[in-house]
C-alpha cells in the first residue's frame, strides 16, 4: 500500500500555539473535529477552509499605535534663549515592542538640540502613570536629528515623548515644529515659536527741535526678553525722509552714538555717514541688557534746518533686524 492509499485526511485545528507574544490579546486555540476545521463559528472563517482536502487560513490582525503632535500650548522660544520641550503624543490600546525614535530639526531655522553653551541630547519618554524615562540618542553627522534606540513606549495608553530645543540668536522669527519618527511612524510636534530676543521702542517723552536751533538727542529702548549672552549689533540711524534734519548742528557735525546700559553706565560709538548724508551706521554695538528684563538707552545728535517743516517727526533706528522709530521730534 502506498502512503497517498493510506493517508487520513482530519480538519485542521484552528488558531496556533503561539497565542501570548507581544500584542497578542484573547489568543486561543480550537481544535477541529474529525474531517472539520475548528473556529467555524468565527465570523472570520471562511468555508470549507481548513476542513479535510482544503487549504488552510492565517488571519492576521493588529491594533496599530497613533503618533500626534504633543498638544498644546505651543512651546514659546526665544532667540538666544532658554530651551522649550516640543513633544509627540503615542496612543495605543495594546503593548509594543520597543522602537526606534528619530527626533529631526527643521531644516533652516535655527533651532538647536539643548542651547549653544549645553547641548541636550536626551528622549524623556512619559508614560500614562506619569512614569518618565530617559534615552540618550545618538547625534547625526550633520547635528540635525537624533537617533535613539530601543524606545519602551509604556503602551497601551497614551504616552508623551519631549526633546529639549532652544533657537539661536539669527533663528526666524514665526513657527516652526519638529518631526517625530516613532517606529517608522512620522508626525510634527508641538508647535515652536520663535520670538524675538530683543525688542526695540521708542526711547522716551518727545523732544521739541526748533528750525535753525540748538540740536536734540532722540533715541530707543531696547529691552532683553530673555535672551542670553546677546552679540554685539550693528546700529544705524537714518534721517526722516524729504524732512531737511541733519546729524549734529549746522557747524558742528556730530556722528555719535550714546549708549546707557542697564548698569548705567554709558559708551560712545563713532558711526560711519551714507553718501547722502541721511544715515549713519555703528558697528559692533554692545546693546548692554545681558540680563532678561534689562533695559538700556541709546541715542544720536540731531538738529533742525531752516527748510525743515514744521510738525513730528522722528528718526529711524535699526537695531540688528529690530526696527523703530526715535522717541518723536516736534519741530517748530
């Protein structure tokens, strides 16, 4: 007798022996009955599957996990400032293995991992309980992302993964955002808005400059809004325009910029005159406000001519890309 004239033909079982790996829930295995397929009654059966001289059915089925942006509010940067902490949020009903986690720079905006004088290169994962977990990642060659690995997502439930970032002194101003790569899964994080780290404003009460007169001093305020250890800036100041002004009195030129720091102390720029004589510009200007909150003044020498008409007015100061007008000039 041949095996093929004595074979015996039986259902197949349904279901497998492999019912608790990770993320497997409600595993379970139904035996069949004599020539019949176990697990008839799943809805997911289909008939004569499995049952003698058939082939068999594998159903695969699986819960996948979410990644969105970490929620609001918005992580607020300042430029040269203090780092913020954007995030993703992860959702899942079941466990998972543990994954890679790729956390990307926007390309172009300045931003750092950690701040310029400490750079940060760690995942905190948090997990439903509130239980936190740090991972330290490894920084690409370019220094724009950072690869961790092995990343526990705490699932199931919802977890909330941060990086700490902080925006350069020339960061763009506006929003930006991070992108998250959790297990091949990638989504934006919290949105980042870089502010400014300096504010310029009109630097105090009006002066009144009469026609043909004695010259006065409009200046700025410029305010640190907590911006660390802020660069020197290039300064120019620049003449209303079609308004007869000039820097300093008619026979006394006078291109200087004073300086009053938070400390009260005061420095002295020489500035460079623009061909039409209607801007001068000062180079490497400590702004003196090294603190967050600190303020300080700065101010040039102008005069009004006798074709000046009379009515406010003021100068035009640009403090690095920070723009103002002067504390206002009444001519009369």
């Amino acid at each position: 007798m041949s095996i093929a004239e004595g074979a015996i033909y039986s259902g197949g079982g349904g279901g497998s022996s492999f019912v608790n790996g990770p993320g497997v829930t409600g595993g379970q295995t139904l035996a069949g009955n004599g020539t019949q397929a176990g697990g008839k009654d799943d809805p997911l059966h289909q008939s004569p599957v499995g049952d003698a001289g058939n082939r068999g059915q594998v159903v695969l089925q699986w819960t996948e996990f979410t990644v969105v942006p970490g929620g609001p509010p918005d992580v607020e940067l300042r430029q040269g400032g203090a780092v913020g902490y954007p995030g993703v949020r992860v959702e899942a009903g079941v466990a998972i293995d543990p994954v890679s986690v790729t956390v990307a720079l926007p390309p172009g905006r300045g931003l750092l991992f950690g701040t310029q004088t400490l750079a940060d290169y760690q995942l905190t994962v948090q997990n439903a309980d509130g239980q936190t977990t740090p991972y330290m990642g490894t920084l690409s060659e370019d220094g724009t992302s950072l690869l961790f690995s092995g990343v526990d997502l705490g699932l199931p439930g919802t977890t909330v993964m941060w990086v700490a970032v902080s925006a350069g002194h020339d960061a763009p101003l506006g929003s930006t955002s991070l992108a998250f790569t959790v297990g091949g899964k990638t989504s934006p994080s919290t949105t980042v808005v870089v502010t400014p780290g300096y504010t310029v404003s009109p630097g105090g009460a009006p002066v009144t400059a009469e026609r043909g007169g004695w010259p006065v001093y409009p200046g700025v305020e410029v305010r640190n809004n907590g911006s660390q250890s802020i660069p020197r800036q290039t300064v120019t100041a620049k003449l209303p325009a079609g308004v007869a002004m000039r820097f300093g009195a008619q026979d006394s030129p006078d291109h200087q910029l004073t300086v009053w720091d938070a400390g009260g102390n005061t420095t002295v720029y020489m500035g460079s005159v623009s061909d039409d004589g209607q801007s001068l510009t000062f180079s490497d200007v400590d702004l003196g406000i090294p603190d967050a909150g600190s303020q300080s003044v700065m101010w040039i020498c102008v005069s009004a001519t006798d074709d000046t008409p009379p009515g406010p007015t003021s100068v035009e100061f640009s403090v690095g890309d920070r723009i103002s007008p002067s504390t206002t000039i009444n001519v009369i």
